[in-house]
C-alpha cells in the first residue's frame, strides 16, 4: 500500500464517519418521530387533572407513547450510537424545557382566559398544547444541539 492508497481509505473513512454522524441527526428529530411524540406529551400533560383513576391512567399513556416513540425509533434506526453524558443532559434539558412550556402555559391560561382547573378545555389542555407546539417548533434547535453533540463523537456509532 502506498502513501496515496493509504490517504485515500482515511478520506474514505472521515467522509463515511460525517454521513454516519449526519443520519444519527436525522434520524433522532425525524419529523414523524416529533410529532407522535409531541401528541404523547400532549395526551399526559391534557389528562393531569381528569378524576380518578383516569388522572393517572391516561397521563401515564401519554408518557409511555412519548417514551415507545424513542424506543421503537432507535430499536428500528439504521445507525447505532452510543448514548454520552451530554446527550442525556441534553434530553434532560429538553424535558426541563418542555415542562416550563407547560407550567408557563397553564399559568397564562389561568391568568388571561381564567379556564377552569378542569374539564376538556382546562388549563392542562392549554399548556399541554403550548408544551406540545414548543417542542415541535425548537425542533431545529434541537437538531442542532444534537449535530453538536454527534459531531463531537463521544458515542461509537
């Protein structure tokens, strides 16, 4: 092997490693993936205040549809990856934001529409759609976040 054969399979190797890195990102904020998992956020954080037994039923639906949505997307994802620190502080951050979205929500729906504590549209269902529209719309962001976090490689694809 010489010189140039031996750069060439390194640049092959680099160029492979960024696509990989690349797919990783895709495939972790797919839009079908948001989505359901924005409506599982959306069904747990509605149902908080519904009576019993429902109050705790339905929101625990809710955040096994949110959590199976990951699952089921990294169990069925072409690429591995190793999860790092930083990514779990980063979905940890994502689900600290997700619950302000909610709180600050459902406190604004309270003081400007005066909703009611409970019933179909309450004030759970009104931050539950803030805290559902603001984690599809930082989206983007959070793509980024993750391309940073990727292309640092801390994880073995």
């Amino acid at each position: 092997m010489n010189q140039h054969d031996a750069q060439t399979s390194l640049d092959d190797i680099h160029r492979l490693q960024d696509r990989t890195r690349e797919q990783i990102v895709r495939q972790s904020f797919a839009l079908p993936r948001v989505v359901i998992s924005a409506l599982g956020l959306f069904i747990a954080f509605a149902a908080i205040d519904l009576p019993r037994p429902w109050g705790f039923v339905v929101p625990a639906l809710g955040m096994a549809l949110y959590a199976g949505v990951g699952i089921v997307y990294e169990h069925r994802a072409s690429v591995r990856w190793k999860a790092t620190r930083q990514e779990a502080l980063f979905h940890g951050g994502l689900l600290a934001c997700i619950m302000a979205a909610f709180i600050i929500g459902r406190t604004a729906a309270f003081a400007l529409f005066d909703l009611p504590p409970q019933g179909l549209l309450s004030q759970a269902a009104a931050g539950a759609i803030v805290a559902a529209v603001a984690y599809v719309a930082a989206t983007p962001v959070n793509r980024f976040i993750m391309k940073s976090i990727v292309q640092q490689g801390g994880g073995a694809a």
